[in-house]
C-alpha cells in the first residue's frame, strides 16, 4: 500500500522539522542539541520567533532518527545553504545535482536529496508496528480468538487516516509512539503473568522511549492498570505495585528533562493573537466550546468512513457551530454515550473497557476540550485513537454474528477484509497527494477551498511553479492563478504574513512596484523581524531604482524623483540612494534638499568622496 510513497519528497513541517532543522542536518554531532532542544528550536531561531505553542513540542527520540538517517544522506556542519545542492563544490550546475529535475538548482534539491531512505523507513517502522500489534493483541486480549487479532491488525494497517502518518516524514513521531506504548502494554502484561524483572526493565525502556517520541505516553499511567483490571479478573495492587512504581519513575524522569526544555518557553500570547495557531480566535465562547464538541463526530465520521481527507483542518475548514446546531448535539450524545460504555464496563470488569479506554483517553489529549494543542484537528492525531477504534469494529461485527446472529464467529472475515480491501485502495489512491507540497496543497486545497492554511499554500506553490524553466511560457498564468489563492487567504484572514509576502512577490515579479510594496508594507508592519524584511526593502529599491534609471533616460525627472523617495522610505541607509535623489534635487536647483540628501548619505559613508564632492561643489563642506 505504500510503495507509492519511496520516491515523495518532504511536505508540510518535513521543512522545519527536518530539511532546515539545523540540528538534525548537523548528523550525530548536532545529537546534543536534538536531545535538549525543543523541536522547532531552530525553526523559531530562523524566524526570529518566541515559541509559538503551548506548552513546548520535547520529542527527541524521533528527531534523533533523522539525524541518524542525515549521516548517510550527507550533512551540513553549517546548516542549509543557497548553494547546498552543488554536492562536489565544483561550483558548476551538474545535471545530477538537480535532484528534484525541476530545471533549477536551489536548496530543495539537498531537501529532497535522501528523502527515499526517510520515507522507506517510515514505511518499515509502520510494519514493524502493526507486528507488534498483533503481537500484543494475539497474546492478551484476542488470545483464544487470533483470528480477531489478525483482522484487527489488517484494518489498522489499511486505514486510510494513516497515510498521512506514513506518507509524510515529521509524523514518524505518531509511529514510534505508538509503537512503544504497545511494547510497554505488552511487556507490562508480561511481567503480570511472568513476575519476571527483565520484563519490568523493559516495560518502562519502552514507556520512556514512547514518551520521547512524543506525548500520548502520559496516558500508559491510566490505561496500564485500567487494562491489567479488566484483562485479569484475579489481580491484586501487590501483583502490579511495582510496575507502576516503575512507571511513575519513568514517567517522573522524562517529565524532568522534558521542563528543563520547554517550560516557560511559550509565548501564549503569541498563539492566543494569531488565528492559524489559534482557530478559535474569532469564536464567541459558546461557538468555541460547541465546535470543539462537534469536532469529536467528525473524528468519529472519519475513523469509520474516511471520506474527504485532508493535510488541514485550520480555519475556516469547519465553521464554527453553536449549541443549538444538530452536530454538537449528536458529538455529545456521542461523548455521553462513550463515556457511559467505558464507566459500564469497568463496572462489569469487560476487557472491552481497554479499546474504549484506549481510543477515549487518546482522543481527549487532541480534541481541545482540555488542552489547547494549536490546531482544530489532524488525521494524524488520531493515529492511536484508531486502534482501539479498530478492536471495536472487529469485535463489534464479530459480536453481531454470534450473538445477535447465532453464526460461526469466523464469519467476521467476510464483513472485515472487503473494507480491509476498500481501504487499502483509499489509501493507494490518497498517498499521491502525498509526494510533495504542490501536490498535497493543490489537492486539498480543492477539497476544501475555504482554508487559510491551503489557499496561502496554494498561492506559494504556485509562485514556486511559475519559476521553473518549462513553465517560463506560461509563468504569467501561474502567477495569476496564485494571486487568487491569496487574496483568497487575505479576504479569509487579513493579517496572514506570509501570503503579504507572496502576493508581493507575485506583483513584483509581474512589474507592478506599487502594489507589491502595499502588500509588503503589511508585512514590515505585522512582523518587523521577519528574517525577509531587510530582503523585501533591497527588492524595493531595486525595483524602484530601475524604474527611476529608466525615467531619467527618457528624460522626465519629474516622474524619476517621487520613485527614488519611494525606495529611500524602504532603504533610507543607503549612500548611492541618497547621491542620486540628491543630484536629482540638485538638477532642479533646490540645492537645500540636494545638501540634506547628500548630507544624510555621508552619515553612513563617511569616507564618500561622491558625496563629499557634490557637497563641496554647493558649498556644503
């Protein structure tokens, strides 16, 4: 099924978590700083940022199997480079250095370079998962039926919401914490019946790795002893005491590097202030809580029957809903209900508490209705949701044969491998989106076309597009199309930075000065240390500089002066600037402004002689 994700490139924060990661491109050397940093350490450094979500993002394990994976693709001591894709230094655009074949050498080509090995190993790691799956499902709780363990592990390998776990590189983390917490749930149950210390060792190694790899870990405090409860109906507190005094530990450790990274390095008011980090932004407190709610369904829709997938679920993909709307009050229903069911059958002692278990607490951690993760929702997220939704369904069909039915419990097959089958081939047929961020945006953006998020990618990747030398006939087309993804983007969220930048990009490239520096205006005055912010002001003076050049050729000083003062508000540092508006004033005999200008100039060139010159030749010196 994800064979056709060997050859994709990166996507999304495969950018920032990976290919620009200063750390992980450093290979094994920059390992210190990946065990000790936040995860967008780098990226906020980059852009000059305070950290931008709650509560920090500690996930070092996962980090350190790209800088593992760096030392054989090739690192970069210095960080990524505008010449990076030029691998022999030789200096010289080599065929073989256009990695990507998009006709152009920049940086995505080291970005893309090595991406095959990442992707394979997610693929690889994803199996080696699901085995342990069925591993820990065919020895506990499917134990006298591993049919059910086998159909159970087939749906949760085939699951469409997945190939965004899989196909996208950064989402390794969701794997490997899976991974680990079904390791410790099954050297946990190893030890119950073993009493073996060996197994203990073991359990909380897994536990501490699964929580270096990301978060969800915390829940194994709860679903340990929930599910040792319901699986041995003799247990006694002496028989798991110290299982989960091992846990504590570990959990205790880990919860201690894990603030001397990332506690009270958040600015939240950075996140409560920008609608992408915070989709509830806009929302009255009642609509907050009743879309949060209703985003519970629409999980549940899409574990069930994974239709109109996405890469983003940002505002204004769901609009908000209020109490009174059918969605929240079928989500809470549906909570009650669940909610009900786990009560129950901890009551009744049922194994059927830990799938439940499993899937609800899991879910809590992402639904936003606790913890403000800076998102509306991600398929990715719930990647461990899944399996205990997956044992529900196998059990559930299997429960409806033999029970309700009175037929032979293997005929659960029938029902589960067609929509094995069915979703295999959602899943083959959604990993193309995958490939790279052209693709994934300009698929989605289809889907669904009121995103921010996918309507200022858009507008970027078709600018990109727009660039590459087969398109040079049809660039104009390109840029067209982008500007309507972005003022799209705009109308949706005016005080979206990066579309400012793009859509000025887009009026620059098409010889519209005027307006690229009114969108670029927005962006000095929304993110004044925007590390492109020296940039847009030299393109400016470029722009209107050669704009001036041509009018004075023409011969109409009048229209070269107001566009010389147009780049000197953008670059008022600048001595050639300031000799040239000067000898422009000087040519129209006001002399006054002329020596202001020349003046001004010498501040920050001294040593001028032009200006000295001009300046003597008025009497200025």
């Amino acid at each position: 099924m994800y064979a056709n994700t060997f050859h994709h490139e990166f996507a999304l924060d495969d950018d920032i978590i990976i290919c620009k990661n200063e750390h992980v491109l450093k290979g094994m050397a920059g390992m210190g700083d990946v065990l000790t940093k936040d995860v967008f350490d780098s990226y906020y450094k980059s852009m000059n940022l305070t950290a931008q979500l709650a509560g920090g993002r500690y996930r070092p394990f996962s980090v350190a199997t790209y800088a593992i994976e760096q030392e054989f693709i090739g690192t970069l001591p210095d960080g990524l480079k505008p010449d990076s894709w030029d691998l022999n230094k030789n200096k010289i655009k080599d065929p073989s250095e256009d990695v990507n074949k998009d006709g152009l050498w920049t940086d995505r080509d080291f970005k893309v370079k090595g991406t095959t090995l990442r992707h394979v190993n997610n693929v690889l790691l994803y199996i080696l998962g699901v085995g342990i799956i069925y591993l820990f499902l065919s020895r506990f709780f499917f134990k006298e039926n591993k049919l059910l363990a086998l159909l159970t592990s087939l749906l949760f390998l085939a699951h469409p919401l997945h190939s965004e776990v899989v196909a996208n590189m950064k989402s390794r983390d969701e794997i490997l914490s899976l991974m680990f917490i079904v390791l410790t749930l099954y050297f946990s149950f190893t030890y119950v019946e073993e009493k073996n210390r060996k197994n203990l060792i073991l359990a909380c190694v897994s536990y501490f790795i699964a929580l270096l790899s990301k978060e969800y870990g915390a829940t194994l405090l709860f679903i340990v002893p929930l599910g040792l409860y319901v699986y041995y109906k003799k247990l006694q507190l002496s028989d798991i005491m110290m299982l989960m005094v091992g846990l504590v530990v570990t959990f205790g450790i880990y919860y201690y590097l894990r603030s001397g990274v990332v506690l009270g390095i958040s600015d939240s008011s950075v996140q409560d202030s920008e609608l992408l980090n915070n989709p509830y932004l806009l929302a009255t407190d009642s609509e907050a809580k009743a879309t949060k709610l209703f985003i519970n369904l629409k999980y549940f829709i899409l574990l069930i029957f994974p239709y109109a997938m996405s890469s983003d679920y940002s505002y204004n993909v769901i609009p908000y809903r209020d109490f009174a709307s059918i969605e929240a009050i079928l989500s809470l229903i549906l909570l009650i209900v669940s909610f009900g069911g786990l009560i129950y059958t901890i009551r009744k002692r049922s194994w059927l508490a830990f799938p439940i278990a499993f899937a609800l607490a899991h879910l809590v951690l992402v639904n936003n209705m606790f913890f403000n993760i800076g998102a509306t929702m991600g398929e990715r997220l719930v990647y461990h949701t899944s399996l205990g939704t997956c044992m529900l369904m196998v059990f559930g069909v299997y429960y409806l044969f033999t029970k309700v039915l009175k037929m032979n419990g293997s005929l659960v097959a029938i029902v589960i491998l067609p929509i094995v089958a069915l979703y295999s081939f959602k899943t083959i047929a959604r990993n193309p989106a995958w490939k790279n961020d052209f693709t994934l945006t300009l698929t989605d953006v289809k889907t669904y076309p009121n995103s921010i998020m996918l309507n200022g990618n858009g507008c970027n990747r078709l600018i990109e597009m727009s660039e590459y030398p087969k398109n040079a006939a049809v660039a104009n087309k390109f840029l067209d199309s982008a500007a309507n993804y972005g003022r799209k983007a705009l109308k949706l969220h005016p005080g979206y930075v990066t579309t400012y930048m793009n859509m000025g990009m887009i009026k620059f490239k098409q010889g519209d000065v005027d307006s690229a520096a009114n969108y670029w205006d927005n962006v000095i005055r929304l993110f004044p240390t925007h590390p492109n912010v020296p940039q847009i002001r030299q393109t400016l003076l470029g722009g209107y500089s050669n704009m001036a050049n041509e009018a004075a050729k023409a011969n109409k000083l009048n229209e070269a002066l107001p566009l010389l003062l147009k780049a000197y508000n953008y670059t008022p540092n600048n001595p050639k600037l300031c000799f040239d508006i000067g000898n422009l004033y000087a040519m129209s005999q006001n002399i006054s402004k002329a020596k202001e200008f020349w003046s001004n100039g010498l501040k920050y060139a001294p040593g001028d002689q032009q200006l000295q010159n001009a300046l003597r030749s008025v009497g200025g010196m």
